[in-house]
C-alpha cells in the first residue's frame, strides 16, 4: 500500500511539474493535449528505463565467484 500511495505521489508531482514548467493552462483544450502528449512520452519513458534496468539486473551474475576443491570452499578475494 505504501509503494502504491508512493508512486502516486510520483505521478501527480510529475504532472505537476510538467504543468508548471511548460507553463500549460488545462482549460485550454489545445494545452490539454499537449500535456496529455509530454506526460504520456515521460510515463513511456520511465517504463522503457525500467524495463532496461529490469534487464540488466536480471543479466548479472549474482552468485558469489568460489573454487569447489576436495568439498571445500575457499575465501573468496575481492578485487580492491
């Protein structure tokens, strides 16, 4: 529920500054749109970076790097 009220906020505070810095009057039918359009490219955008960071996280490699030797594990060294 918090993630949810969360990203609400995100989304209003965004229309909000869209509205605000395209100085856009949403009585005007024609600004109306133009909002509708910036607003839906950012909401589009910010899918696309998720699905890219989605991705690449996906792409790691999350297991630690180990050597298996006579059933045993050694210390793994981290490079500094």
């Amino acid at each position: 529920m918090k993630l949810l009220m969360l990203a609400a906020i995100l989304f209003f505070v965004a229309a909000f500054f869209i509205i605000s810095e395209q100085n856009l009057h949403l009585g005007n039918t024609e600004e109306m749109q133009r909002f509708v359009d910036i607003y839906y490219a950012w909401l589009t955008q910010v899918f696309e970076r998720g699905v890219e960071i989605t991705a690449y996280a996906v792409s790691l490699d999350w297991l630690p790097n180990t050597n298996v030797t006579n059933s045993t594990i050694e210390q793994v060294k981290w490079p500094d």
